[in-house]
C-alpha cells in the first residue's frame, strides 16, 4: 500500500469526520454497541484501521445518520483515488520520474564526457608525437609540422563533429604542443556546471635525446631478430645498432661475425661473445616504437604500367604504378626518373650485369607478392626523395603483408642506397661479397629482421647534414616522449 493511501486513511477525511463527530457527541458514551448499521460496514471498509475509534465515540444510529451526508462519498471516493494500485503506482512514478529522469541523463552525460575525454587524449597524444617527429626533416618550417597534426587529427576524427584543433611549435624546434578540443551537447550535465563543455585536452611531445639510430629491427618475439653468420661485418659509423627482441639471442653474431657501432641495444640479449660487438652490448633496454608508424601509405589503385621487362636496352622508367612488377635482366641499363614507383603482383627484381639508377626516387612494395631482390653482378645506385610523401624512404614496404618475407641484396655494387629501407614486416637479407651501402652520405634500415650472410659488409654512415634528403624522425637527432 501506498504512503498517500495510508495518508488518506489516517489524516484529514479522518480528522474531519472526528470533528464532526466531536461537536455532536462531545462526551464518549458509555453504552455499548450492537447491530452495526450498514453504512458502519461501509466505514469500517474505508477508513481501517481506525474505524474502532469511531465506534468508542458514537452509537450506531448516530454513525448511520452522520454517513448518509457527503463525508461518506468523500471518504469512498479519495480511497479509490489513493488506494488503488494502479492509481498509486501512476501518482508515485509520477513525482518520481522526472528525478529518475535527469540521473540517468547524468549518468549517460557522465559516461559519454568520459568516453569523449579519452579519446581525445589519445589522438592528441598520437598527433603531438606525429608531428615532433617531422621536426628533423621540416627545415625549420612550423607549416609542415602543424600539418601533420592537423592531417593526423582529421583522419582520425571522422563523423565527430563539433572538433577544433591548434598545433604549436615550442621551443627551437624542440616540441609540438596539440590541443583539441570538443563541443558537444550534453543531456543535463551543463545545467549543473558550465565545465561539462567544451571538452579540452593538451599533448606535448618533445625529442628527448640525441642518439642516432641507424638498424632497427622491429621484431619483439623472436630469436635473432639481428643476425650476421660467415664473417658478416656490420659497421654503424656515430649510430646505432637497436633490437626489440626480448629473446636470449635477439642480437646474435654466429662465425666471426662483427658489429661496431656508437651503441649497441637489444631488448632482450645477445649472443656471440664480447669480441663479437664493439662495444659490448647493452642489454635489457626499453623497447623502441616504431618511428616511422604514422608515415601514410602511399596510394596504389590501378595500374599505369603492366608487366614491365627489359634487357639489354638503355631505358628510362617514369614513376607511376606498375602492375606484374618490374624485371631488369641482361646488359640492361635503366634509369629511374624522380618519383614514386608502386609496385605490385610480382617482385622487383634487377639480375644479371643489369644496372640501375635514380635520384629522388623512392618504391612503394604493395602487395604479399611484391619484394626486391638485387642478384650478384647487378650495379644498384639509388637515392631517396627529398620531399613528398616518400620523403627520406627508399623502399616501404606494406604494414599489411605477411610477416617474414624476404628481400634480398647481393650485388657486389652497391654502394649508393641513400635513404631509409621501411619493411615493417620484412626481412633484409644482405649477403653480397663487397661492402654495401658505403658510398652513401646515410643509410637507414628499419625492418622486421636484418640478417647479413656469408662475407657482406654493410656500412651505415649517418652523415645527415652532406645531403638533401631527410632522415625519419625519431631515428636521428633523438627520440620522441611525451611530456604532457
């Protein structure tokens, strides 16, 4: 039963019919009661438990008499109103729902400014350390790296209305500070406090150190993510050599094999003896993201060549999309025109004394069945753009192929590879007889697995300042942190 039922029964109808009662009958009789009248019955029925009082006040016939006024009616009617379940379930949901209402609407408002709050944490954080990245290569330029921020915040952004973002560069060129924020509509929230919305969050993102990076292999999980067998000899001239493996032997150094370098880090161990490593190595060091994570793919719909072989001709390639990939065979000399070269379905593949070369160009390796693989008698001279969207990149490979496939160098004439080798899920295999790579101002390689076999020397230099094109952020001139 209800509180307004029980209220009804023992309040004001009650208290009123005692008043009347009270002014005919001011004395309590003393005869006793029999025969109870019908409309006793009736009063009995509408105002229990309290219809005992009544009958110590007044004989029946005076009840009787009193009930056949208008208080009986009264009585029947506010007991129906009040007392029926139905009525009282109406009556209370309906002072109650409004205020049921509004804490569930701040109960979702709560929710959603929580929800919002994080995500825009985490693409500010994201954007902030896009952007510091980009400060070694930008020249100096706020445009390039606010751009990237604000690129970054858009594509990951879509279908969120009501977003503005402002990138700011702090320091010299030393951090990029992104704020976001967000206007939306709460339910109820902004009736209590005016600090529901706008939603506003900060990401600064600084380069923290000043190491140059130039071998990085990405792979956490497995052994030898590092590998140099059969007196390899790889040399880091002021860069270093960094493993994410947190194996036992995630650098290894099997058959008189060598790494010099400025810094030698591995996530996990390494193997192979001190005279291995020059220096000793460092182990246990913090895994390194990938730096070069946020770089966009670049498109690859279409195709503007198909199924490209020469040899023995003097040719000229010009950028574009090539589809059944490119096969330079024979006497062949091939020049590649600055630009962007997508190759897809089969690999890139330059064999017997083929020769080839190109400035300001970079190749973009599509698909599962795309790799590039340089036999021994090859001569290879390429250098990577100086800007657009491969700048700095020799060859991308796909984030979206399948891990472990690998690319191949053995030419015994490679000596200019100016740039960057991205294989995020590759593997580079170098394994030619003369050094590799030294007549280059810098090398970089970030890739799943390095392995050098049988005899190659892989010179890495990080002489970045001797050339135009940009090395990656987060690789040279430090690494980035977030600091807010």
């Amino acid at each position: 039963m209800n509180s307004l039922c029980i209220a009804t029964q023992n309040s004001n109808v009650m208290e009123d019919l005692f008043r009347k009662i009270d002014k005919i009958h001011p004395e309590r009789p003393n005869t006793p009661q029999v025969h109870p009248p019908p409309n006793y019955i009736k009063l009995q029925s509408i105002f229990q438990p309290n219809f005992e009082i009544l009958t110590a006040k007044l004989p029946y016939a005076e009840i009787n008499s009193y009930l056949e006024g208008d208080t009986l009616a009264t009585g029947v009617k506010l007991k129906k109103f009040f007392c029926c379940p139905r009525g009282g379930v109406a009556v209370t949901f309906g002072l109650t729902g409004p205020a049921l209402a509004m804490l569930a609407g701040l109960a979702i408002d709560y929710a959603m400014m929580t929800g919002h709050r994080a995500n825009l944490q985490s693409m500010a954080d994201a954007a902030a350390v896009a952007a510091a990245r980009e400060i070694p290569i930008a020249n100096l330029n706020p445009a390039i790296i606010e751009s990237v921020a604000d690129t970054f915040v858009k594509t990951n952004s879509e279908g969120l209305t009501g977003l503005s973002a402002k990138t700011t560069v702090v320091g010299k060129f030393s951090g990029v500070v992104v704020d976001l924020q967000l206007k939306w509509t709460p339910f109820f929230a902004h009736l209590f406090s005016n600090k529901v919305t706008p939603i506003n969050v900060t990401a600064e993102a600084v380069i923290a150190s000043s190491a140059n990076i130039c071998v990085l292999g990405l792979n956490e999980i497995d052994s030898k993510a590092i590998h140099l067998d059969h007196d390899a000899v790889l040399t880091g001239k002021n860069c270093a050599v960094y493993a994410n493996s947190t194996k036992s032997d995630g650098i290894r150094v099997d058959a008189n094999g060598l790494i010099s370098a400025s810094l030698i880090c591995s996530a996990g161990g390494t193997s192979g003896g001190n005279k291995a490593y020059a220096p000793s190595p460092t182990t246990d060091c913090p895994k390194m993201d990938d730096p070069m994570a946020s770089r966009p793919e670049p498109g690859s719909a279409g195709c503007n060549f198909n199924n490209t072989e020469i040899k023995d001709e003097v040719r000229t390639l010009s950028p574009g999309v090539y589809c059944n990939g490119i096969k330079i065979a024979g006497n062949a000399d091939v020049t590649f025109s600055p630009g962007i070269y997508v190759i897809k379905d089969k690999k890139l593949e330059v064999q017997d004394e083929a020769k080839v070369s190109g400035s300001g160009v970079g190749f973009y390796l599509a698909d599962d069945n795309v790799i590039f693989e340089f036999t021994e008698n090859t001569s290879i001279d390429l250098t990577a753009p100086v800007d657009g969207a491969m700048a700095g990149i020799l060859f991308f490979e796909s984030r979206s192929v399948s891990q472990g496939r690998k690319h191949r160098i053995s030419s015994n004439n490679a000596h200019t590879l100016l740039g960057t080798f991205y294989l995020p899920r590759g593997i580079l295999l170098v394994d030619s007889k003369s050094p590799v790579a030294g007549n280059s101002a810098f090398t970089i390689i970030v890739a799943s697995d390095i392995h050098l076999l049988e005899q190659p020397n892989l010179i890495l230099n990080a002489n970045y300042s001797d050339t135009d094109v940009p090395a990656p952020a987060g690789l040279t001139g430090g690494r980035v942190a977030l600091v807010k």
